[in-house]
C-alpha cells in the first residue's frame, strides 16, 4: 500500500475518531474515557502528516519495525479480548442463586443512569422470577453522584415491589474489583451460588473477579447496553481486562 493511501486511511480514522468523540460527549456517557478517542485522533493525524511529507522514512528502520510490530501484537490482542468479552453477551445465568450482585454504575440527580438502569431491570426481572434469591448492590458515592449508587439501587428496586429484606448495600467500593469484594465480605461465605449482573460487554471480566474473589459457583446475567456507546464500552472493556490481568485480580 503507497504512503498516499495509507496517509488518506489515517485521515479518515482521524476524522471517526473526532466525530465519535463529540457523539459520545454530546449524549454524555458518564465517564471521560471519549477523550481516549481524541487522542486517537490526533496520533492519527501526526502519522497522516509524517507520511505525507516523508517524515517516516527519516525515523530509522528498527524503530519503523517495533512500531508496526507492537501495533500488530496490540491488534490480536485486541481481537482476544473482545473475542472474551462477546462469548458473555447473553448470559442469563442460572435458576435460584442464592445471592445475586448489582454491580454499580453512576446515579444522577433524577435516579440511575442508563447503563445503571438497564442493570437494575435485568435484576428485577430476575427477582421477580426466582423469589428466594438475595439480592446485593454494590457501590460507594462519587464525587458527582447525590447519593451512594448502592442508596439509589435500593431505591429504584423498592420502588419497583422488590421487599427490602431481600437487598443489600454495598456502599463502599469504588470499581468494579471492589464491587465484588466487598460483596463477598457482605455475604460471608464463597460456596454460595452468584450471578453478577452487569451490562453485556462488562460480564466477562465481572465473572473472572468474582472467581478471583473466591465464588466457587458464579455465573453472569447480561443487561443490555446503550447502542451509541456500545463502541466507547467495548474499547473501554479491553483496557479494563488488561488493567486487572496485570495487577492480579483475575482468577
């Protein structure tokens, strides 16, 4: 492929990665992971403007090599982990768990967010079908939350005709890692069966800290997600594995 071509793709990435940028903060997705993108964006148009004015071929040839090598191994990695990620798109876990964990996500002045939301549905419908099951949810209080995201969950779920005796709080963490043990320090034992429900593209790495967590019978229950960051949350996925593949919080 001429350094034209590959000039033009870099553009043209650049420009997707500007404009999902903008898409992602103007619907406001809860986090600044979107300015992952600019920054994609930007190297985008720094290598454009290397191939084009023939900046590349000054930088020796082993560097040129170790990058298009690194990017190469980044990619089949990349492709591993969503591989991962995808496998647990429909989990819908199992009958009669004897504990279920909400895993939390940001509250808002007028109740949870949508990522949170469709989580707290996808428990409720579990709870109303399987009604020994306990249900925990997980979550301290942020800088930019009105309460504890384990206060709203309990409410949302209340308001819904789920008993009070049969939810939790979990107030305390502040990730996921967190989420999950301090949940398991609420229920006291790990030979219990659990589901951890979370939104699709977050049920694999959800599964692998309960394990790590010691859960000896876990299983995942898939919330749906928001299709417009659908995309942000996947890419954000993937250095969410690797974050906690390195620091030992996997099983």
């Amino acid at each position: 492929m001429g350094k034209r071509m590959m000039s033009l793709f870099c553009i043209l990435g650049a420009i997707f990665c500007f404009t999902y940028c903008a898409v992602v903060f103007m619907i406001r997705s809860g986090s600044r992971f979107y300015l992952v993108w600019a920054a994609g964006g930007i190297c985008l148009v720094i290598l454009a403007c290397m191939l084009h004015f023939g900046l590349w071929d000054r930088v020796p040839l082993i560097l040129r090599r170790i990058f298009c090598m690194l990017v190469a191994i980044g990619a089949v990695l990349f492709v591993f982990v969503e591989g991962c990620i995808i496998s647990h798109y429909r989990d819908k876990g199992e009958e009669e768990l004897d504990y279920i964990i909400v895993l939390g996500a940001q509250m808002k002045e007028k109740g949870p967010s949508a990522v949170l939301q469709f989580r707290l549905d996808a428990a409720y419908e579990y709870l109303l079908h399987n009604e020994e099951t306990i249900c925990i949810v997980s979550g301290g209080q942020g800088r930019n939350e009105p309460c504890s995201e384990a206060e709203g969950m309990y409410s949302y779920l209340m308001e819904k005709g789920i008993a009070p005796e049969r939810i939790l709080r979990e107030d305390r963490s502040t990730d996921t890692s967190e989420n999950i043990a301090y949940s398991a320090e609420l229920i006291g034992r790990t030979d219990v069966s659990v589901g951890i429900v979370t939104n699709n593209f977050h049920v694999f790495r959800g599964l692998h800290l309960a394990r790590a967590a010691g859960f000896e019978n876990v299983c995942g229950i898939a919330a749906r997600s928001n299709v417009y960051f659908q995309l942000n949350n996947m890419v954000r996925e993937f250095f969410g594995v690797l974050k906690d593949f390195i620091f030992g919080n996997f099983s």
